[in-house]
C-alpha cells in the first residue's frame, strides 16, 4: 500500500508541474519550461510517453542534459 500512495503522489507532483510549467509558458510571473522539465522527468519514472519524450529533449539539448545530469548527482535519488 505505501509503494502505491508513492506513486499516486509522484503522478500528482509530475502533473501539478507540468500545469504550472504550461501556465509558466504564457505567463511571465511564472517559470514555464523548467517546470515542464521537471514535470516530465517526475512522470517519466511512471510514464513510458513522458521517458521517450524526455529522451528527446536530452538528444537535442545536450548541454543542458549534461547540467541536469550534474544536479542529479547533487541530488541523490531515495528509494
């Protein structure tokens, strides 16, 4: 039962970034596109469409995937 509320809530997080990062976009108050990306890469550990796309924002963004990359080691995952 714990495992499922943990992915209950990842799905939840992701979408509530992704909306915030789709507001973002139109509104200038609110950061859109890294809450998109950090929308995505939430859902991404639930959603095999989310993964894909996430992979194709790395192939043609490289630089900023290595960035991401680094911050991920900063910040271990706790399982």
């Amino acid at each position: 039962m714990q495992t499922k509320n943990k992915k209950l809530l990842a799905v939840l997080l992701g979408w509530v970034f992704v909306a915030f990062g789709v507001i973002g976009v139109v509104l200038p108050i609110l950061p859109g596109i890294p809450l998109l990306l950090i929308g995505l890469l939430v859902l991404s550990s639930e959603y095999v469409w989310a993964h894909q796309l996430l992979g194709r924002i790395r192939e043609r963004f490289p630089a900023a995937s290595r960035k991401a990359q680094e911050w991920v080691g900063v910040f271990p995952r706790r399982d």
